[in-house]
C-alpha cells in the first residue's frame, strides 16, 4: 500500500477549466471518498489518478514516486469502474487472471492469487461462468476481485455501485468495507451518494466545481459543515434551511422566522442584531420532547418509513422535516410541535454561506 499526495492538480478541457488548483495527501492504509454534485470533478480527478486522463498542472504522487508521465499500468493501481468492465467472452476465471497473465507471472501464482480473492469475494462456485450468467453484484464482485488479484498500492472506484438496486447497494458496500479491513489497502471511491461516503470512507472529500469545499472523518463533516453547501450534501434526510432574521433575547440570540416563530441561536454564533442568516437544523435532531426552542406548525405530509416516521410540517410559511420514532401517530393536518436545543443548531451567512457558529 502507498500513499497519494496531489500537488496544484489542474485540469482544462480547452477553454474550460474544471479542476483548480487541488492539494490533498491521502494517508498509506486510508478510505478517502470523494462526493459532490455531478460536474463537480470528482471521477475526473480519479482519472487523473489513474492516469486516464492527462493533467493540465501539478503533481501525483504514489508513494515516493511522481507519477505524472507513468502510464496506468506502471502506476501499480487497481481501478474498479460503474461498468463492471469485464469481457464477456470470458470466464470470471479468466476476467480474474487476465491482468496477471499480461504481467508474465507463473501459472501457479496466478491459480493461487485468483483463488483466495474469489474466496474472499464468495466468486469460488462461479469461477467457470460468464459475466452474461452472472447477475450485477456478482458481476461487481468480479471486477472487485480482478483488481484484488493485482495486490495493488492503491484501489481507485468510480462509483461502482450506482447500477445496482438498493437491496445489492447495501450488500456491496459491507463487502467493500470488509474487503478494505482485511487488505489495508489505500482506496480512494468516488460517490455521489453521501451514504456511501457515510458508511465506507475514513475520510470524505467534498467537491464542488472542481475545488475542495471540505475535508475531514465523516462525524466532522455531519457535526461542523463550514458552509451551507456541505450541511446540505452531508446527512439524510438533507438539513433544513430556514431564511432568518437576529434579534436579542433575555437569554442570547434569537432567529426570527416569521409567524412570531423564534429559535434560539447558540451562544457562540457570530452574529448581530437584524442580520440575515439561514438557520440548518437536522431533521433527526427536532426532538418531541426536550430543552429548548419550541416551534408547531400544521402537518402538511407525513411519510412512515419502518422505524422512522418523516413529517413535513410547516412554520412561518416555511416548510420543515423532522424525523421521529416511527410508532409515532401524526396525520396531515395536524398541529405537530418539536423541541430544537440551541446545540443542535447551525448558523450560516445569508450572502457567503458560510458557517457563523
């Protein structure tokens, strides 16, 4: 395993500039997701990585080694695409060895390498088969094991699992992390679905228009968002964002809401009397009971979900979601109160977006 370091990486397709300018050190051993919007860069700057696409300006590193005019097969990487990429004249045996017999390696490593990873991936009993026999987890689970026959430095997915149904999504993503506890090795996966990024990654990356809006574990970046863009990308139910106005109270700040609904601010909010904010608040954190703030509105839509329920209510004109325990009786129309501790509260500039607690 190695790490990766990326130095001023930019890229320009012609005129158009979509990376500017990216800095970021991946540590040997870590999960790294890259999420954000589509467009934002973030399978371009992977192809970079790998070598598939041509930087503009700056630097990769793997390991020790800039890697900028290596080609993809002497990067030592292995990448793993949405498509499966696997040929369908093939046995999954031979998709699983074909890389390996390209290297010249002996037939006996070979026989053993693609062995234990069908072991590892449950690939043993399909080993003879065809990618077209093979339903989509089994055929990603190939494409898994074919990169994890090469015992790379550095795993590279880009978006793999966004063809599968949700059922499979959940399946895979608990094989990826097992598989990347048991090897350590390097893995940097492009998604842009938080919940991956959520469950699978040590460390997430947020882009947006081919800059870095935020790095850090996935608990820092749902706790401490910088700005209203990665509060938004990071969490699900997505936060609320309720247009405010500060006032003073008896017992520190207030965010006026409209329909005389006022929340109370925390005390370290860097705030000043009639500024425009947007308050976040996370639909998980509207408590029916509690300390703090109390707001009530009609329900407008209410959607059961299992264990959880989701309301959508309504307060000052705006529209809010919480979400409660699902044994919870609510019906539209009803008047639904929630309670919002200060702690629970984020503040952003109206104009920069930017987190002001």
């Amino acid at each position: 395993m190695s790490s990766v370091e990326i130095r001023g990486a930019t890229k320009s397709f012609g005129a158009v500039k979509v990376i500017h300018g990216i800095d970021l050190r991946i540590e040997e051993g870590a999960f790294v997701a890259l999420v954000g919007p589509s467009g934002c860069g973030k399978s371009t700057l992977l192809r970079m990585i790998a070598g598939l696409e041509e930087m503009t300006g700056g630097d990769i590193v793997i390991g020790s080694r800039v890697v900028n005019n290596l080609n993809p097969r002497d990067r030592n990487i292995a990448m793993v695409f949405q498509s499966y990429a696997l040929y369908p004249h093939m046995t999954v045996r031979d998709n699983m060895s074909f890389n390996l017999k390209l290297a010249g390696r002996p037939r006996s490593e070979i026989d053993a390498a693609v062995a234990e990873a069908a072991r590892m991936l449950g690939l043993t009993d399909l080993l003879d088969r065809r990618p077209a026999q093979l339903s989509g987890g089994q055929r990603q689970r190939v494409a898994m094991g074919r990169a994890v026959v090469r015992n790379p430095n550095v795993f590279l997915f880009d978006e793999p699992l966004s063809n599968l149904d949700a059922k499979l999504r959940v399946q895979m993503r608990s094989e990826i992390k097992i598989l990347h506890q048991r090897l350590g090795t390097t893995t940097i996966y492009v998604t842009h679905d938080q919940i991956e990024a959520m469950t699978l990654a040590d460390q997430i990356v947020v882009l947006r228009d081919g800059r870095i809006e935020q790095q850090g574990t996935p608990l820092e970046l749902y706790r401490n968002p910088v700005n209203q863009f990665v509060a938004g990308f990071i969490g699900s139910p997505s936060m609320n964002f309720l247009p405010a106005a500060t006032r003073s109270g008896s017992n520190g700040p207030l965010a006026d809401l409209g329909g005389g609904a006022t929340i109370r601010l925390p005390a370290n909010a860097r705030v000043r009397d009639g500024q425009p904010i947007v308050i976040g608040l996370r639909p998980e954190n509207l408590l029916l009971h509690g300390e703090g703030s109390t707001v009530s509105g009609p329900t407008r839509i209410v959607e059961p979900t299992g264990a959880q329920t989701h309301v959508l209510f309504t307060v000052g004109g705006q529209d809010i979601t919480a979400v409660v325990d699902g044994a919870t009786q609510v019906s539209p129309g009803d008047a639904f109160t929630t309670t919002i501790a200060p702690s629970f509260v984020h503040v952003f500039d109206e104009s920069s977006g930017l987190r002001l607690n």
